[in-house]
C-alpha cells in the first residue's frame, strides 16, 4: 500500500483528523514537518491539498501516524 491509499482508507473507514503525517519539507527543521489530518481537506490523484491551499505530493509523506500509532513509513526516499 502506498500513502495515497492508506489516507483514502483512513478518510472512507475511520476518521482522518486522528491522523498527523511526517512529510519532507526542505529547510525546516530535519527537513521534516509535521502536519495533522484535520488539516487536510482534498486528496487528489498525486498530491494532498490543505485547508490553506497547499498542496503537498504523496511522494514527500515520510510516516503517517493514526491514533498515535505508526500505519505506514516510508521505506526509503
């Protein structure tokens, strides 16, 4: 399973604002930002869009955490 599909099972058979995602942001701190589910308000065919137009591609989400577990990680970038 890749990110997409693991945030479209989350969004059609649980609840996504219990979700926060890893992604691969560069110049911040690690690369790395962190944003949560609530946030998001469109998943497209390649990208994610948030509630504040941006849109981040499937292929920078790094982790993606539900209900403070990890349900899927990246294996290499």
């Amino acid at each position: 399973m890749n990110a997409k599909e693991v945030l479209n099972k989350i969004k059609w058979s649980k609840d996504i604002k219990k979700a926060d995602l890893w992604y691969l942001h560069r110049g911040a701190p690690n690369d790395t930002r962190i944003i949560s589910g609530k946030d998001i308000v469109a998943l497209h065919h390649s990208f994610m869009e948030l509630e504040t137009k941006t849109r981040i591609p499937y292929h920078r989400i790094m982790k993606i955490f539900y209900d403070g577990k990890v349900v899927w990680e990246r294996k290499s970038l």
